[in-house]
C-alpha cells in the first residue's frame, strides 16, 4: 500500500516536471519569435 503511494508521488512528480518543462519551452519560443519579430522590424 505505502509502497504504491510512493510509486503514484514519483510518478505525479515526473508529470509535473514534464508540465512545468513544457511551459518553459513555450515561454522561451515566445521570447524568440518576440526577438526575430523585432529584429525585422528594426
């Protein structure tokens, strides 16, 4: 039983790490097309 608790938080963890990667990855593609977009415009 405990041992299955435990599986379940890493597993949640994992998850979350994935999640939180994900939103990073987008903030940072964000952040590039924002530089390229206005390096074309100056």
């Amino acid at each position: 039983m405990l041992r299955g608790a435990d599986e379940n938080k890493t597993i949640i963890r994992e998850i979350e790490k994935k999640e939180i990667a994900g939103i990073l990855e987008e903030i940072n593609w964000k952040n590039l097309s924002d530089k390229n977009y206005w390096t074309k415009l100056s």
